[in-house]
C-alpha cells in the first residue's frame, strides 16, 4: 500500500485490522482451524449466507465460544422454528 502522510493514522488502522482478520471459505470443513484461531479472542465476526447474499455481523469477548454455538446441533434446530431462517 501506498503511504500517505495526510492519512497516516488511517492506514496505520487499517494495517493493524488486516494483521488481525481472518477469513475462511469453508467454515465446515474449517472448524477445527477457526476455534483454534479464535481462541481468548474478542472481536467482531461477519458471517455471509451464499443462499441469499445477506450478512450477519455479531461480536463478543470471548469469540471461540460465540462462534462454537453456531456449530452445535441445538443452534440449528432452535432455528428452524424461527421466522428468520
């Protein structure tokens, strides 16, 4: 990236959030590897719905277990019987 000086801070930001983030593409096959990541994590979590293109955007201060609820069976049957899935 390009340094400029007239927007330091921002890039410096912004560098700091890239170091930070993660992305996995396979989030089922990828379990093991996105729990071992999110360990004594706090921070913020986009989840993305290929079926309808929308996002899901939560946080938490504790994002291994946060995260590790939407891999629990109870999750998705809960869900089912909502208006929303």
């Amino acid at each position: 990236m390009k340094n400029n000086n007239n927007s330091n801070n921002n890039l410096q930001d912004l560098l700091i959030f890239e170091e930070s983030a993660f992305v996995y593409n396979d989030p089922l096959n990828q379990r093991d590897q996105i729990l071992k990541d999110l360990n004594n994590k706090a921070g913020v979590y986009c989840w993305f719905n290929n079926l309808n293109c929308k996002f899901y955007i939560g946080s938490s201060i504790n994002l291994l277990n946060r995260v590790n609820d939407y891999y629990q069976d109870h999750y998705y049957k809960d869900k089912k019987k909502s208006k929303y899935c």
